[in-house]
C-alpha cells in the first residue's frame, strides 16, 4: 500500500483544484466546453460551496498534490413508516490523472465514498458508469439492479 496517498474531504480552499480535475477531464474525453475555463472554474467553485451539503467531495492526494476526485451526491427520499429518515447516494465524478492510474487508486477512491455512505446511514449508493469502468465498479461492489430503472428526458429548456 502506497502511505503517501490519503483520501479525505475536500477542503473548500481546494475546490479550485477539484475544478480543474473536472475541466482535464472533459478535455481528456474531447468533449467539447461550452464556457471558457476561467468562468467554468469560477463557477464550479460556487457551486461546490452552494451544494455541500448534499454533494460531498473526496479528493485522492499523494503527498500533498491532489490527483483524484469523487462526489457523494446525497439524495433524502421520502420518509417511510420503517424509517421516518432515509436518503441514498449517486457516486458521481470518479476521476483520477491518466498518469496515476491502473494501480488500484480508483478502487481505493471508490471504498472511501462507500465507507463514507455508510458513515450517513445510505440505503444505498449508484453509479452512472462509462463501459470501460464497469468492471472497476463491479470489484468495489456495484451490481446491476433489474428494479433500478431509468429515463432519458426530453429537455424543452436548460436546468434550472
């Protein structure tokens, strides 16, 4: 095991750099931006600060260089005569640098927001995975659901 990794909560002096985590990665996919990288940062930024409370973000750092991300989105659902609070979880943004991976990192990043799930009491936690890291996810316990269904919306305008 590598001791200088650690995998914790971003700092809020730090999402400045998770920004630019998210804005390699789009570049790194040849998705086109649709806002230039100093507004892009700036906004990601506030709203990172804005949502906090229901997004939470955990950075992979080695020594002190963050080189991976990943976000807890917590969702509340509707109480139940069970259990009168209840919420799940959506792992979202799983990024580490192309320079760092295939060494088991991503797994390590994955196990912590897990861990983290279940420090909040989760029901359960999802992923929307690319092809290529079903597999990863299937070794840290995703399994498909026949009773976990989706739809693709029409937008008639942009959120929000």
């Amino acid at each position: 095991m590598d001791n200088n990794i650690t995998i914790r909560a971003a700092a809020p002096h730090e999402l400045n750099v998770v920004a630019e985590l998210r804005w390699q990665w789009i570049l790194e996919n040849q998705e086109v931006p649709v806002t230039d990288h100093e507004e892009f940062v700036q906004h990601f930024v506030e709203w990172a600060r804005e949502n906090a409370s229901s997004h939470r973000c955990m950075v992979l750092v080695r020594d002190e260089a963050i080189i991976g991300m990943a976000w807890l989105a917590v969702l509340r659902r509707v109480p139940s005569p069970r259990a009168l609070e209840r919420a799940s979880g959506d792992l979202q943004c799983v990024y580490v640098i192309p320079g760092e991976r295939d060494g088991g990192l991503g797994g390590r990043l994955i196990d912590a927001v897990l861990a983290r799930a279940g420090e909040l009491g989760l029901e359960r936690v999802t992923v929307h995975s690319s092809p290529r890291a079903i597999p990863a996810y299937s070794r840290h316990g995703f399994e498909s659901s026949s009773s976990l269904l989706h739809a693709h919306v029409a937008r008639t305008t942009s959120y929000p």
